[in-house]
C-alpha cells in the first residue's frame, strides 16, 4: 500500500488542536475508561516489573497534558484522494 499525509499546522484553537480536543473528552468520558484515566502506579498495584514490561505507557491524563502542553505541534490529515491511496483489495 501507498499513501501520504497531509500534515496541518497545530496550535490552541487550530482546527486540528480542536478534533484532538474533542477526542481526548471523549476518552475521558468513556464508560470503560477508568483504568486508562491516569498513570499506572506500579508500587500500589503490586506489579514492581511494570516499567519493565511496559515500556511507553501512555494514560489519558498524560495524553491531555501532552495536548495542551503543545508537545503534539502538527498532526496527520485524515483527508486523502485516491491518488495517494492504493491498496490491495
């Protein structure tokens, strides 16, 4: 398969900031989002070697921080044609 990405300037209030937005709320509100809301602490759940096995663990919290940090400055279009897209059927 072959494609591109279009890539969209990134800042507070940019439309692409704003799609990111709406999807972290809706991670957050998720119903089974619980467990991924906010950073694994290993100590209290008993699992020492967590850190070991996981080795870029990523929690909601955390991705909202990152977010309105700006440490994501461009992200990806979801907009293609069929020029930049040939996949096998």
């Amino acid at each position: 398969a072959r494609y591109s990405i279009d890539m969209h300037e990134f800042y507070q209030g940019s439309p692409a900031y704003t799609v990111c937005e709406s999807m972290v709320s809706y991670l957050k509100n998720h119903s089974k989002s619980g467990p991924f809301l906010h950073p694994v602490d290993p100590i209290a759940l008993g699992i020492p070697d967590y850190p070991t096995v996981v080795k870029n663990p990523m929690d909601i919290s955390t991705l909202a921080d990152n977010l309105e940090g700006g440490k994501y400055s461009r992200i990806p279009s979801t907009n293609r044609s069929d020029d930049d897209y040939d996949a096998e059927d």
